[in-house]
C-alpha cells in the first residue's frame, strides 16, 4: 500500500537535516585533515566531493555542498542553521516543555487546537519577553502549522472526534493496566476457556438525524443542502464477539409497543 505524500515543508526540512548530517561529516573530516603535514592535506573541495560521493554510494541521493560553508564553520563561524536557530519563537527548553505538555493533554483527551496552542506560546514569550525587558511579540499566524511539521515525529494534526466525558476519564494508562490485570487474575483464577469469553459493545443513532456526505449537484454552489426526515427515532445495535472470532447476530433494539414485519426486511447480517 502507498504511503502518505509527505508536504514541501516536510520534504525540505528532512532535505536540511540530511545535508546538514553532511557538512557536520565534512567539517570533521577537514579537522583531521589540518592534522596531517601540509603536503598530505586534502582541502574543503576534495572533502566536499567525497562526502557527497560515499552519501550517493549509500542512499542513491545527490547533495551538493558547498566548500567555502565548510571552511566557514571550521574556521568558528556560525552556520546558516545556527542562525537561522536563533530566530526561532521559543527556546529549546519552552518549545520541549510545550511539546510535552501538549501531548500529556491529548493523551488524557483534551487536546489543543490551533488557537489554544497558540495562546500557550504566547503565554510563554509574553512571560520571558517581561522578564528580560522586552516587548512583546506574538507568534505569527503560521506558526502552529510550521510546529506541527517540525515535530513530525512526535505530532500530526487530527479532526478531532467528541468523547463522553464518563468514557474519557477511563482513557488512561492507569485504569487501562488496573482492568487488564484484574482481567488476566479473574480468567486465570476460574479457568475461563477462551471459547467461554465474549465481549460485547453497544451504540445508538437516530434515523433522522442529519450528518454529511459526498453528494453530487449543479456545480456553482457553495453548500448543497440535502432533505431528510425530521424523525429523532433511536436505534440501538448491540453486538457480541467471542474472542476466538465467532459471533451471534447483531441484535437491534427499535422503540415500538408491537413487533414490525418492516424491521426484519433487508436485513443482510440476520440480526435479531
């Protein structure tokens, strides 16, 4: 199966870290080559080509670098990507403590949107930029977005889905390990086969209420509003699983005082 397309923003900035892993190989092996007597030394040119080429060698990528930034940083001067470091909104250690913070959060099920993450930010430089005198600047419209990608690796923005809050408070590691424990103790101490262990879920939806879906009309419309009946009528499926696989009819609950032949028709799962 095809993997998801990576953005610009993402391939360029894996693109960066890939050629600065080289010119931080390149600078070091120019180093070592200061060591040796001058008649044997190779220069930044030389350096450059045979980085590239072991890179090429190993991966199937071209990247080229260029010598005079490698004779740049060995003589002590800062790299583009050490200034282009020191304009970044937060510090290391804010932008480590907001990540953490914002994963604790969706984690126990209430994660930041844009606007409230940015807020956080703001909340952190407007307290530092006081301390040091400064006036404040809030962080620029992009910023959440360019975040986001930077830490590709520890976050991905998400729809987010409602959650009951009496099934939200259950969501965390702690209740999850004291359930699974009591679990295994109670089929251990009473021997329950597999064959005699079922789980069982439920959930309810109304036949009339309105929710979205891909339609097709006239095209120079903004919104394609679609009728459908005003009925709030719930309906409560409830199914069974046997955890080795097999599983009994679905069983449907309708509102009624007397059965309806209706409720049998086109019923491909059989449910009772």
């Amino acid at each position: 199966m095809a993997g998801k397309s990576v953005s610009k923003t993402k391939w360029a900035r894996a693109a960066k870290a890939v050629r600065n892993q080289l010119y931080k190989a390149a600078v070091d092996q120019y180093h070592l080559e200061q060591q040796k007597p001058q008649s044997e030394r190779k220069g930044a040119c030389t350096i450059c080509d045979r980085v590239t080429k072991q890179h090429h060698e190993d991966t199937g990528e071209e990247v080229k670098l260029s010598h005079s930034m490698v004779l740049r940083v060995a003589g002590g001067k800062q790299s583009i990507a050490g200034f282009n470091a020191t304009k970044r909104w937060l510090e290391p250690r804010e932008d480590a403590a907001l990540l953490d913070y914002v994963i604790e959060l969706a984690n126990r099920g209430f994660p930041l949107s844009y606007r409230r993450l940015s807020e956080h930010a703001n909340e952190i430089l407007r307290a530092r930029m006081y301390a040091e005198f400064e006036e404040f600047e809030p962080v620029g419209k992009n910023w959440v977005e360019r975040s986001v990608e930077q830490h590709a690796t520890e976050l991905s923005p998400y729809w987010s889905r409602t959650l009951n809050s009496k099934r939200g408070q259950a969501v965390n590691p702690i209740t999850n390990a004291t359930w699974w424990k009591m679990y295994r103790e109670i089929v251990k101490e009473h021997h329950i086969a597999p064959e005699n262990i079922w789980t069982a879920d439920e959930t309810g939806f109304s036949t009339g209420q309105a929710g979205r879906e891909r339609v097709v009309a006239g095209k120079g419309k903004s919104v394609q509003h679609q009728v459908r009946r005003g009925s709030r009528e719930n309906i409560t499926a409830l199914v069974s699983v046997l955890v080795v696989g097999r599983l009994i009819p679905l069983l449907i609950l309708f509102k009624g005082q007397a059965f309806q032949a209706s409720w049998k028709q086109d019923d491909p799962l059989q449910s009772s």
